[in-house]
C-alpha cells in the first residue's frame, strides 16, 4: 500500500520532474522549494521507496486549500489519484478543518472527473484566472468539499 510522508528538499528534483511530465503548466522547483518554506502541507505519496505522487495543502483557520495534487504520468488509471485525494481528506478531517477548497482548470477533465467523485462541488469561477497556451487566459473552477 502506498503512503504519505513529509516532502523534504531531497524530493524536489523528483518532484519537480513529475510535475513537469504531468501538467501543461507546471510548477517550477522554486515554487515546490518557496511551498515548503511557507509551511504549507507537503506530501509525498510513495510506495517501496518510488515516489507515486505528492500533494500540497495550504491551511488556513478552518480550511484547506489543496494547491497541487499529481499523480506520474505512468501511473494514471490505477485508483491512485481517488486514494491520495481521499487520504487528504482524512488528513484534513483529522486537522478538523471544516472544508476543503481547490481551483481547476475547466479542460482539465481527469482533475474535475476526480474531484466530483470524491464529492466536491462547483461553487464559483474565477474568470481568466490561469495563463493558458494561447493569449487568451483560462478560468477557475472553484470546488469545495465539506469535511
Ligand atoms: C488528475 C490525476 C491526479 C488523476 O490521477 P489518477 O491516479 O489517474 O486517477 P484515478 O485512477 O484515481 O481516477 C479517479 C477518477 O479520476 C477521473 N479521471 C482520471 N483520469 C481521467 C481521464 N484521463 N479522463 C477522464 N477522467 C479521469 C475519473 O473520474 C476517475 O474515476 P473512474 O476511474 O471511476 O472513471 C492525474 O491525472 C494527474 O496527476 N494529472 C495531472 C495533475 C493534475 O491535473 N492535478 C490536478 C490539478 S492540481
């Protein structure tokens, strides 16, 4: 079974490459290295010393806002993104935050396919919130869940 452990600096070259082959626009290794200054909840999700994924927390009062959640490219499909997402949520819920929120983009349909399983709802948009490929910029879905 796979399963979490506190990011470190000696993950972010690893890190850092999953997020490259995994998003359109990925973070940078400086914006991994700043989350993890800022005290914001890093996790690796890793199974027999292979790093499967991570996700990044930030906490408010009552609130988590889950900045990135990635699983590698070469283990899409495999129920590992349901189960990090849903030992998030355990983690947050053992914090006793009240809610989970999260921004996505509206193409990213693995993510909204994910999140509206794991039962967030849409409850807002931000209007060209992300860059995008093109000049146009690209909005944000805002989703909640309550814990
Ligand atoms: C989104 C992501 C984490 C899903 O991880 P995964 O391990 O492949 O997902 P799972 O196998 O657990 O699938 C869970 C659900 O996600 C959805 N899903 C995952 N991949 C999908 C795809 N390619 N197309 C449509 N839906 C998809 C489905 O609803 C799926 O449930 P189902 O298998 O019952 O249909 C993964 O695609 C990823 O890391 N993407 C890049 C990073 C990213 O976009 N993160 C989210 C924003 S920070």
């Amino acid at each position: 079974m796979p399963s979490l452990r506190e990011m470190g600096h000696a993950d972010l070259d690893t890190v850092t490459r999953i997020e490259q082959s995994a998003h359109a626009h990925p973070w940078t290794r400086g914006n991994f290295s700043d989350a993890l200054g800022s005290g914001y909840l890093c996790k690796v999700y890793e199974q027999g010393g292979v790093t499967l994924g991570y996700v990044v927390l930030m906490l408010a009062v009552d609130e988590a806002q889950l900045l990135n959640l990635t699983i590698a490219a070469e283990h899409w499909r495999k129920g590992l993104g349901r189960a990090l997402l849903s030992e998030s949520l355990n983690m947050a819920h053992g914090l006793k935050l009240r809610r989970m929120l999260l921004e996505v983009r509206p193409s990213n349909t693995a993510a909204l396919g994910l999140y509206r399983g794991a039962g967030f709802r849409e409850i807002g948009l931000r209007r060209r919130y992300y860059p995008a490929d093109n000049t146009e910029r690209e909005d944000a879905i805002v989703m909640e869940r309550l814990l």
